[in-house]
C-alpha cells in the first residue's frame, strides 16, 4: 500500500511540474515553448482531469502568440523593408503550423466552464502565397545583383546560399536553378594536389593513388574541389603537396631468445614399503600404491621476426594567388612487422600452455620494403585526412579577415 502511495505521489509530483513549467513559459512570454509543452501532454490524453490545466493554458497562450505576431508582421510590413519579407514569411507559416497542430485536438472541452476550448484560427493562406511571391522575387533580384556584381568567391557563396533557399521555398521560379549552376561553380575552391618524393625509396603506386583518392576520405566540403589530376580549364586556388622527406626501413632481423624449462612429472606408480622393505597393505588385504615422479627438461627457442619501416613527409597549402605558403604539417608514421614463432628440443611436457601454443606457429616470409611502406601509409591517410578536415575553412576565413 505504501509503494503504491508512494508512486501516486511521484507521478502526481510530476504533473504538477509540468504544469508549472508551462504556466511559468506562458507567463514569460514563451508562448510557442507553453503551447508546445501543453500540445504534448494534451496528446497524450485530452480527457484526463490533470490535464485541464493544459487545455486553459493553450487556449490563452495561443490568443497572446497570435496578437503578438500579427501585430509584428503589420510591424515589419509597414517598415517597407524587402529584406523583412523572409521574416514575415516565416511568421506566416508559423502561425498556420500551430493551428494545424491543435486542429486535431479538437474539441478540447473545459469541465469547470462546461465549455470548448475556444481558438481563433484565421486563413493565412493568401498572405503566405503573397508574401512568398514578394520573397521569391526579391531573393532572385537580390541574388541576380549579386553574380553581375561579384569579385571574390565569397559573393558567389552568398548569392548561392539566396537561391538555393529561394529553390527550397519556390521550386523552380525563373531561372534559379542555372544560376544557382552558375554560382555555385564560380564559388568553388579549386584545389591542386601533389605528391613529391625526395627518398631513394620508390612509393607504392597504391599508397599514391590512396592518398590522391580525396572521394575516400568522405571530407564532403561542398565549396572544395581537390583534383590530383590537374586540369587545363580550370583556374587553381591552391596547391596541396604531400612530400615524402623521409622512407626508412630496417634490415630484417630475427631474434632468438632460449628458455630452459623443468618439471616433475608423474612416472607410472610403485608400491609403498615400510622400513623393513615390506608391502604395505590397506585394510582389505591390498598392497597400496603410490606415483612415481620424475623430472623432465625441456629446451624452449622463441624467435622474433621483426621488421620496421617508417614514414616522414610535409603537407603543405600554397595560396597559388601570390604563391605564399599557408600552413604546413608535418606527417609521421610507423608501421612494425613482428611475428613470433617457436621450436623446442627435449621434453614437451615441461613447457607451459603459453609456450606450448607458439610451437604450432611457423616462420613467414618477411613482407617487401613495398608492403611495409604501404602499410605505413595507412595511417598516414588517416593524419592526412585529419589535417584536411582541419584546414577546409582555409579559404573562406582569407574573405573574412
């Protein structure tokens, strides 16, 4: 009984402070916060008598929401600003929202009052086909001024950024869609990727083209384009270059390591003997036996294959427009090849499971100075990648400065 006392008064707790919050969002001036509030829990279950509370407090913030944002829209309409248009836009469409979000709530019928909860909806369709259109032609006039009128990518960017909502809010009015083509083109960073080599090593040809595949690094900045393959249409921006200063490997070596091993091991069994050399015998009759130990030895010989190869280069950005160097990295990495293998010579049941288990492993043949320097470069992708995630707002800060 107290445990179910116990959760009534929890859960009663909880309502209260719901409700609270709402009245506190309301009282504020947070009027979407308490209608969203208050939308959920009527959701959930309108008939129920906490909920009464609820019903009240979206009926009243809904009136002050409306008056509040109609009375700003007349604001901003008579400010004659076209730059508002998206504003009053957007209010438009935020007050259709909610009524269609309370709409299926209906009828929320209010107990002490033996009424309806009462909601002034209003038709804002025309003013939302209005208004778009306004918007739809000041974005596309606003953007058009833009392209004739851009000098550095950033215009482009923006003029961009203008269409591309216009697209979203009036599918395919005018001329967006080539002149978004257009912007986004010419706003474009174009990037020229190089790889130098400055080792006596020759560079797997798999790592080279792994660290010129820039679709795998999955970096996905839309204003960036690398290209390894350099093309003669197109203006570069910038030069990225990945030089190797540094490929070294080490001979290969193979460690032998000994360890001798003993333990007693039990021998068959022999027959207990008093002091005077007689059987000794249990209580029925029968000569007791006893094990017979011994010890074994056993000769243990680990070896270690063991090969290393390691990586040094620079990554650098060149602004190819006055052919300064931005930033520069530098790039490590290490890969080491070790295999551990095992034989022995005596007796085997002196070893340990953990030694047992090596003698099932074998030599292998150690992997070409190629391998080992591809397989270092796998992390080296990795740094690599990491450095181009970091430096991708490189050109786009230039126009903020």
């Amino acid at each position: 009984m107290k445990k179910i006392l116990l959760i009534s008064t929890m859960v009663l707790l909880v309502a209260c402070g719901g409700v609270k919050k709402t009245q506190v969002a309301l009282n504020s001036g947070n009027y979407v916060t308490a209608m969203n509030k208050a939308i959920k829990n009527l959701s959930e279950n309108k008939t129920k008598k906490g909920n009464q509370a609820y019903i009240l407090m979206l009926e009243d913030a809904f009136e002050k929401n409306a008056q509040r944002e109609e009375e700003e829209i007349v604001f901003l309409q008579k400010d004659g600003n076209p730059a508002n248009l998206e504003a009053i836009y957007n209010k438009y469409l935020k007050l259709k929202g909610l009524q269609q979000r309370i709409r299926p709530l209906l009828p929320l019928f209010i107990r002490d009052e033996g009424r309806n909860a009462s909601f002034g909806f209003a038709n804002y369709d025309s003013n939302i086909l209005a208004t778009k259109n306004e918007l739809s032609n000041y974005l596309y006039n606003n953007a058009s001024s833009l392209l004739a009128s851009a000098r550095e990518k950033v215009d482009y960017r923006s003029a961009y950024n203008e269409l591309k909502y216009l697209q979203d809010i009036n599918p395919g009015y005018k001329e967006t869609v080539s002149k978004m083509d257009q912007a986004y083109t010419k706003g474009l960073e174009y990037v020229k990727v190089e790889i130098g080599n400055e080792t006596e090593q020759i560079i797997p040809e798999r790592l080279e083209d792994e660290l010129l595949d820039f679709n795998a690094f999955g970096i996905n900045d839309f204003w960036t384009e690398y290209h390894a393959n350099p093309l003669s249409n197109v203006k570069y921006d910038y030069a990225l270059n990945v030089n190797f200063r540094e490929i070294n490997i080490s001979p290969e070596r193979i460690n032998e390591k000994q360890i001798v091993k003993e333990r007693q091991i039990k021998d068959g069994y022999e027959y207990l003997l008093d002091e005077q050399g007689n059987a000794v015998k249990d209580s029925l009759g029968n000569q007791i036996k006893v094990d017979k130990f011994r010890t074994v030895q056993c000769n243990f010989y680990e070896f270690t294959q063991f090969k290393a190869a390691q990586i040094g280069a620079k990554v650098s950005f060149t602004d190819l427009s006055n052919g300064q160097e931005i930033n520069s990295y530098p790039l490590s990495s290490e890969f080491v090849f070790e295999h551990v293998y095992a034989n022995y010579k005596g007796d085997k049941r002196a070893l340990d499971t953990d030694l047992i288990s090596l003698l099932d492993i074998r030599s292998v043949p150690f992997p070409s100075n190629e391998q080992m320097v591809y397989d270092a470069g796998e992390d080296l992708k990795a740094r690599l990648k990491s450095i181009l995630t970091q430096n991708q707002f490189i050109a786009r800060n230039q126009y903020n400065d």
